[in-house]
C-alpha cells in the first residue's frame, strides 16, 4: 500500500499501487515531491480480549 500526501503533509489517498497514487494526484492536480509519496504498512487484525466475534447475537 502506498499513501499520498500534499504539501501539509495531510494524508489524501491511499492506493494499492504507486500507479493508483499517481493517477489519483494527476486526477485532482496535486504536484508530486520527493517526500509525496511514501509506503504504507499492511493493516492486520488485532483481537480484543473479552470481545465477541462479529456477527454475534447481541441481547
């Protein structure tokens, strides 16, 4: 995963591709710089101890 940032530094797109993130800044005009573009760690799935599994019958 790849993430997408203005000149602010706020986070704007996050794509599966460089390619996905170059498309989406030409789209809406955001000028690229060095530090524009920066890979993202992959999301995991963090269990909550005590907690019910999704889809679970609530009362």
């Amino acid at each position: 995963m790849v993430g997408l940032y203005d000149r602010e530094g706020v986070l704007r797109f996050v794509g599966n591709t460089l390619e996905a993130c170059l498309d989406y800044a030409a789209l809406f005009e955001i000028p690229l710089s060095p530090s524009s573009l920066q890979a993202l760690p992959e999301p995991v799935a963090v269990r909550v101890r005590g907690s019910q599994p999704r889809g679970g019958r609530s009362s």
